[in-house]
C-alpha cells in the first residue's frame, strides 16, 4: 500500500472481531446468562459434559471463525472442575480459528496461593496464570483480585474490575453516614478505604492471625469503633471465620451492634452462615460472581456484577478505554 490509499476499514481488518460471542461455563450461567442480556445478546451454544470416566467434553455448537469469544467461568468450587472447563473452552475455541478469546473470570479462584508459605509448595494463582496463556487466552477479566500484584502473574492483559462503586450505591441506603468501615485484615485495608472514601466514613483495620484453614484470630484493632455502627469489608467470605473473629472483636472494643458486611464473592463453605447469623450483623451483601448461595437468609442481600462486566465487555469490543466504567 502507498500512502495515500486509505487503510482498511474497521470492516476489512483482518484484525479486528467482527462479531462476538459470550458462552458460559457452568459454574455459573446465570450470571454469564445476565451478561448477555446486558449486552442486548443470547448465550453462545455450547455443550459442556462429562464423559463416563468423568473427563470434560465440550462441544462448541456453533462458529467462532474469526470472533472475539468471551468465556465466563468463576473458578468457584469444585475449582479444579470448574478451571478445566475454562481451559477446554478456550483451546476449542483456538482450535476453531477465533480472534480473540477474553476468559471472564468473575472469581479468580486459587488466587490466595500467591507465595510459599513453606518449602515444597506451589504457587497456584502463577499456575492458573501460565495455563490459561498456554491454552490461548489473551486477555483476562475479573474481578476484585484477592491481591493486585497477582496481575502481574500474567503476561497477557488483565482487566481486574471492582465491585466496590456499585456495592456502595446500595450501602449507601443501608449504612449512615460517619460509618466506620472495618477491614477485618491488613489486605482489606485498600478496599476498605476505597469504600470509606464512597460512603463518607472512617477507617479502622483488624490484625488477624491465622491459626488454620477456618479459624482466625484478631490480635490487634487500630481506629476508634466506641459506639459506632460498622461495615466490615472483605474481598471474599469463604467460610466465614475471619468474618466471626472480626464481629466479636469489634464487638468487644464497644462498637455498637449495628454491624453490616459486604464482600464481593460469597463462597459461603458449609458451617458459613451459621457463624454470621448474629444478632448484631444487620445484612450481608454479597454479589453474584458466585452462584447460589443459601436461599433462606433474609439478610443475606446479593447484588448482580452483570452490569458491572457487561459495561466493560461492551467497550472491549468497542475498542474503547475502561476508565469511565464507574
Ligand atoms: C484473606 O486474606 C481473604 O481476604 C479473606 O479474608 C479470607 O479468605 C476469608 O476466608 P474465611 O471466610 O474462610 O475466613
């Protein structure tokens, strides 16, 4: 080409989508299933098994030659099932020729494995991260990472998206203003100030000890909770223990029993909400990165992310910036 021809248009570039497709693993299909309809579009079709011996068969029911794929899959448990299924996706998509495949991870499963804590252990979140690139993924959208640095486990771009601007619209109605927002760990400490900054609130920050998988303990409080109502503020509530140790101690130093807790991925492990049904927690609010979830729990209050990823998928597409999202 000389310069003065005209390059291709969008339509002609052999390097651009011209269409995209959104199929949903099972982890979660609801979720993917709001996505898609955010975005004005149906599900991909797609059959996803299990063979007789229990291996995964996916079948792709549909063209993706030359399409941008989404693939929305939380590695929610059982996460080993769940990370297979992500990765079988996208090498059927590879292998039938599309342009681009973008994994939707809603919840980025293993992402707490991100050092040794001992010899002669992984390090599974930088294991998730080199599979998924080795299957083809190019690109990598998720949401409130356990811990941002896991990012650069990656290679590939990561659009790690929060769910804290739209959690803080409905916590916004459901705490008062001079709230003290609590992170129950030093690694809450960022969320808990970006909320606090959103709800016109204070900070305070608890030091847990961990003394085993489920169970916790708070050593120390910095910041003033006498007589004040608390949102605590996690990125996930698993089985519920750093959450029962962060009430009792909040409790302990005279907050007042007018406690509210948001996390943005409710894995609710069995023996969960039976320790967070207490008299002073008014709600729990959650979002939907994880399905399910118990039904009969008036304060349980789950608030869809499908807004929140649809508005940054729908300007991938585009080709357009993230930064006006929220
Ligand atoms: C830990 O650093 C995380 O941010 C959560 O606080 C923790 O994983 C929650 O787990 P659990 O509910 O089992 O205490």
């Amino acid at each position: 080409m000389d310069g003065t021809e005209p390059g291709p248009s969008r339509e002609e570039s052999p390097h651009v989508p011209k269409e995209f497709v959104i199929f949903a693993g099972t982890a979660n299909p609801e979720l993917a299933a709001a996505i898609a309809a955010d975005l004005g579009m149906l599900l991909g079709a797609c059959a996803i098994d299990r063979f007789p011996d229990g291996e995964t068969s996916i079948q792709l029911q549909e063209s993706v030659r030359r399409k941008e794929v989404f693939l929305v899959q939380s590695l929610s448990p059982p996460a080993n099932e769940h990370f297979v299924e992500l990765l079988a996706l996208a090498d059927a998509c590879r292998r039938a020729a599309a342009a681009r495949i973008t994994a939707v991870v809603p919840y980025m499963g293993y992402a707490r494995s991100d050092k040794r804590h001992g010899r002669r252990e992984p390090i599974m979140g930088r294991m998730v991260a080199d599979v998924l690139e080795a299957v083809g993924v190019h690109h990598v959208v998720t949401v409130d990472l356990h811990a941002p640095q896991i990012e650069g486990f990656f290679r590939i771009p990561v659009d790690s998206l929060t769910a804290v601007p739209h959690l803080s619209i409905y916590l916004r109605e459901e705490t008062s203003p001079g709230v003290v927002v609590v992170a129950p760990d030093a690694g809450a400490f960022r969320m808990a100030t970006e909320y606090a900054h959103r709800l016109n609130g204070t900070v305070a920050v608890l030091h847990k000890r961990r003394k085993s998988g489920t169970g916790t303990q708070v050593t120390h409080l910095v910041g003033d909770v006498a007589g004040r109502a608390c949102l605590i503020v996690d990125d996930m509530i698993s089985t519920g223990g750093t959450l029962a140790s962060a009430i009792e101690a909040l409790l302990t130093a005279g907050a007042r029993p007018e406690l509210t807790i948001a996390a943005t991925h409710g894995l609710l492990l069995a023996g969960a909400r039976q320790k967070l049904i207490h008299e002073a927690v008014r709600k729990v609010v959650i979002t939907d990165t994880i399905a399910g979830g118990p039904k009969d729990w008036p304060r349980l209050q789950s608030i869809s992310i499908a807004p929140v990823i649809a508005g940054a998928l729908k300007r991938l597409v585009e080709h357009r910036s993230l930064g006006d999202l929220y």
